[in-house]
C-alpha cells in the first residue's frame, strides 16, 4: 500500500527552482509556491516569481523515499520537527494554492500568532478560512498557521469580509 504525503525538503539557497526541475523529472509531484513581486534595481523596476517559502519545495512522495530523494542536487535535508519528517496536510497544501491563485501580496512569517481576535472569513475568495486577524502599518491582514511547516501566511483581507468567531456564548469586539 502506497501512503503518499507531502513533504518538504529543505534546498540550498537560491536553489528551490532547481530542485523543482530536478524533481520534476524524476516524475514526482512536485510545488513550488511563488508569487510576483517588484524588485527595484538602480536602472529599472521588474516584476519576478520569487518562491513563497523561502528553501522550501514540497514533494508529494512515500516516507520510504525520502533517502534517495537526498541526492538530489540542491536538497539538503528533508524539514523536520524533533527528528520526525515534517509533512503538510492536503488540506494545508490546497490552502497554500489557494491563496497563491488569488495575486495578493504575501507575507511569510516564522513568528506564532500575535495576540489578537479570532476571525472568519465570511465572504470573497477566502469564505471559510478562519485565522488571527492583526492590525498592521494600518491594514487588516489575516494570518493562517501552517502546522506542518511551523509558519504563518499573512494576506490582506478587507474589514467587510470578517466576522468574529463566537465562542462560549459571547461575541469578541474589534
């Protein structure tokens, strides 16, 4: 019986688009996450695909192939968390694609929660997700924890698309 699961393996600076090639052509699924930004050089603004997760591609393979898997050039190690493979939930991964189809700007953080009121999204591309919302440099973002890599998403979401999460029958104020 074949268990597939997402895992993630840990490149070498720069390397993550490398990885993807190689692992692509060893016929395993393979994503890598990446979103557009502008990057100013003195003479010109360009706008490139930079990965969201900065050393990380996640490949969607068996526990047992993990070691061969090392060789690959541009792999350094397969994440991690008190020396068991770190793996990513489908329903993690299909999160992570959904908020990298939308083009908004991304924020990647490895901090925990900061204090703040628990939320759902009530509407627009989001509807569902719940999540911390902060106040930051005047906007709303809205961070979601990924549990499988120990890091937090941080999108825009507007005010009218938020609603308090209830809980023990009160009702949080923003």
């Amino acid at each position: 019986m074949r268990t597939d699961q997402w895992f993630v393996a840990y490149t070498y600076s720069r390397s993550e688009k490398k990885v993807h090639r190689n692992l692509c052509r060893m016929g395993l699924e393979v994503y890598l996450p990446v979103q557009k930004v502008r990057r100013k050089w003195s003479d010109r603004i360009k706008i490139v695909e930079v990965p969201l997760f900065t050393s990380y591609v996640f490949v969607h393979t068996t526990r047992p192939m993990i070691p061969r898997l090392l060789g690959t050039d541009g792999i350094v190690r397969f994440l991690s968390f008190e020396k068991k493979l770190a793996t990513v939930r489908e329903e993690e991964m299909e999160l992570i694609r959904r908020i990298v189809s939308e083009g908004e700007e991304i924020l990647v953080t490895d901090q925990k929660f900061r204090k703040g009121e628990r939320v759902l999204v009530s509407s627009g591309p989001f509807v569902g997700l719940e999540g911390i919302l902060v106040n930051e440099h005047g906007k709303h973002r809205f961070l979601i924890q990924i549990e499988g890599l120990s890091q937090s998403i941080s999108v825009n979401i507007p005010d009218r698309y938020l609603q308090p999460i209830r809980r023990s029958g009160y009702a949080s104020r923003g």
